[in-house]
C-alpha cells in the first residue's frame, strides 16, 4: 500500500516530492527508511494526532520513493532538499516558524532529519534507529555489494537484510503490513549507498562531521533511539558532533521500535518535545 498525497513540492533539481498534512498546530515532519514510503508511519501518525489536537502532521516520500519522482542523484544532500522543499512548502520555512517544526526519522529518514536539523534552524530531531557511524554498515554493504548490484539477486539481498534487523518483538502483522509497502528499487538504493560502497571509510567519517557541523552553532534538542545496539562509545561520539544529544536503547525492539510500540513512542516524543520546549 503506498499513501495517496494531497500535495506535491518541487525540489532545487526539479524532483517532484509527495506529502501530505494533517492537523494544525506545531508542525512535526515524519520522513521515512530506505525502499519504503510515508505510510510507513501510519500507526504513529494516528497516534500523535489522538494525542494532541495541536500537532500538524506531515509527511512525505523521499525522491525514488512512494509517490515521488525519481531523480539522477540520490545522496543524502538532495534527500535533504527534499524535506526543506517540503517544509517550505508547508508554509514552515520562515526563520521564525522553522524553530517550531519537530523533525522525526527512521533508518535511512534518520540520517536525512539529522542533516536536516544540521542545515536549518529546528525545534528538534529525532533519530530512530540510525547510527551515524557508518563504517560497520560499510563493511556489511561491501560484503554483499556483488549480489546488491545483481538484478536476479538484489530483491532477496534487501529482503534477508531487512529481515535480520526486524528483532524479535516487531509483529507478524506489523512485518506483513512494512514489507507490502516496501518497493525496493535497485537503482535508488544503489544511489543511495554509493557513498558507503564507494569511498573510502575516512572520507565517509569527514563527510558525516561536515554533515553535522551545523549543530556546534546552533544547539538543537536531539534524541537518538535505537532499537539494535549502535554499539559501545556512541553516545559520546554522537555528543561530540550535536551537544547535548541523548541516546536511548529499547533493548530487542530491532529496527522498528516506533513500530513494536509505537504507543510508548508517541509517549516518549510527547515527553521529549515537552522537554525541549522547557529548555
């Protein structure tokens, strides 16, 4: 099932990016993982607009994804013109009205929020399920870069990696429900990961820091939430790179923690966005 749009922003190359609003109030952008589409969020987006009446909703499907164009480039740079042009279209923009929007990611989404938050002024960014550290999924993606890159093979190479990071707690009919949304299309993933397949690990690490260096100017609430361990050290890292950011680990909910229990994930974006507005 892909999510039927309502409107259509252009980005600065042309591309033509889906996305939809609902509610009014505080705006919150939900952007999506890689060979997936908004409505990946459906559960959340119900949930968040019961909560709150004063939330306004928005989504969108990236470039190559959903109901979006396709495009000659697919880096995380014009990912993230992709979700400006979204919020600009939204009326969301202005100096002033941009502090207000709360940007929520996953998997490769995860990434675009980051960036994002590091390009513009936010009121905060959520990160589910993406580390930033990218070398242990470069090594991943080499190793099965030879199938990735086989026609014949490639659908069944994103199918057993997606199937691996699932975890043990995501639902029979939640894994059902994402996998009939997914629509893995090898040339945008291979866009996508060119970076990680092609270049060599430290460029990659400068990359991710220039990536993030907008933060060390502007503090911008951050919350990193893991469902699969990033590993030892990566709460000071990621510190390092966005002050002030917090790391948070829902022991074996995989790669879908908002989806295992996406009533305490609403909850916990409630008290976080809580939080930020204090501070």
């Amino acid at each position: 099932m892909q999510t039927s749009h309502q409107h259509i922003a252009i980005a600065a190359d042309g591309t033509t990016i889906a996305w939809s609003r609902r509610g009014s109030g505080t705006p919150v952008v939900l952007v999506h993982g890689i060979t997936e589409s908004a409505a990946t969020f459906d559960p959340v987006v119900e949930r968040l607009l019961a909560h709150d009446p004063g939330i306004e909703v928005i989504t969108l499907d990236l470039r190559g994804h959903g109901a979006s164009g396709t495009a000659s480039t697919y880096d995380l740079a014009a990912m993230v013109g992709d979700v400006i042009a979204v919020i600009d279209a939204a009326g969301h923009l202005d100096h002033e009205t941009a502090r207000r929007v709360h940007l929520v990611g996953h998997s490769l989404g995860g990434a675009v929020v980051s960036a994002t938050g590091a390009a513009i002024p936010v009121a905060s960014v959520v990160d589910i399920d993406q580390s930033l550290q990218l070398s242990a999924f470069k090594e991943q993606l080499v190793a099965a870069e030879p199938a990735l890159r086989d026609p014949d093979q490639f659908g069944s190479v994103i199918e057993a990696l997606f199937d691996a990071m699932r975890g043990p707690l995501l639902s029979d009919a939640e894994r059902a429900r994402v996998g009939s949304i997914r629509r893995p299309e090898q040339d945008v993933v291979l866009g996508v990961w060119d970076l990680l397949l092609t270049t060599p690990e430290p460029h990659i690490a400068a990359t991710v820091d220039a990536m993030l260096a907008g933060y060390a100017d502007r503090p911008t609430p951050y919350l990193a939430l893991f469902g699969i361990d990033p590993g030892p050290g990566y709460a000071e890292w990621l510190a390092r790179r966005v002050p002030g950011a917090a790391v948070e680990i829902w022991e074996d909910h995989g790669h879908y923690p908002h989806l295992v229990d996406p009533d305490r994930f609403v909850d916990r974006l409630m008290a976080f966005w809580a939080g930020s507005t204090r501070g």
